[in-house]
C-alpha cells in the first residue's frame, strides 16, 4: 500500500465549478486501486479533500487520475476497458484481482463513452410477458 499524503498551502480544484482554493473543509481517506506493478497489487491510500468552496460550498477535490468516488484509477479503468476489447470480463477480473462486477461496470463506462446512444424511437417491445398472478405466457399488456 503506498499512502498519499497531501500538500499543505496547497490551491485545491473544485469540483462543482473549477474555481481554485487553498480551504479545506474535510478530509477523509480512501482506498484507491491502481495499476499492478509486475506482479504486485498496488493499493493507494488517497487523502480525498472536500474542499471549502466560496462559490459552491463544501465540494470533492477534482483529481484528473480519480473520478469522484471512484475505487479504482481512471488508468486502470482504461487498462480494464482495453482487456475487455479482446478477453472475457471474468479473465480480466482475475488477471488485475478485481469483482467481476467491477470490471463489468468499469467495460460498460467506456463502452458508453466511446459508442453513440442507440435511437430506440419506432422499437416496440415484442417479448412475451409473464403475469405475477400465473406462470402462463401471455400478450404483453400495452
């Protein structure tokens, strides 16, 4: 585990509006997950500083590397994503030591931020619904 410790003095980002401020209103610390070296985990203790914002209040820091409340680094997140383009999600999931579901959820972020939205206006749904009441198939209701 390698402890982060942070700058004191130092002009903090807010996250709500950019503006830059030297007050802190809280700091807690968070464990970070980041690229593995060699075959060694890495685990970051991050100091997470709310900032005193004059503007928007007591906000989070902006970190470029860390998404607000995120548990792993934006690169290992992009590193998960690449795996993901060329091996199953639970390969991916043991080779970095991570839930399955982290990684399924880290792959369908960056699915979403590189695909366009799919338009949906003119889909019908045509699958068969199942009344609570019975175990019969019938119409979906409209």
């Amino acid at each position: 585990m390698i402890r982060l410790e942070p700058i004191r003095g130092h002009r903090r980002c807010c996250s709500g509006c950019g503006a830059l401020t030297a007050a802190i209103h809280e700091l807690e610390e968070r464990r970070v997950r980041d690229l593995p070296v060699f075959e060694h985990r890495v685990e970051l203790l991050v100091p997470r500083v709310r900032v005193a914002c004059p503007r928007c209040g007591p906000k989070l820091e902006r970190l470029r590397w860390l998404a607000p409340y995120a548990r792993v680094t934006q690169r290992l997140a992009e590193s998960v994503g690449r795996l993901c383009g060329v091996m199953a999600i639970r390969h991916v999931a043991r080779y970095f030591g991570l839930d399955w579901k982290t990684v399924k959820d880290l792959d369908r972020a960056r699915l979403e931020r590189s695909l366009d939205p799919v338009d949906l206006d003119g889909i019908e749904r045509s699958l068969p619904w199942t009344s609570s009441r019975s175990r019969r198939v019938t119409a979906m209701p409209r």
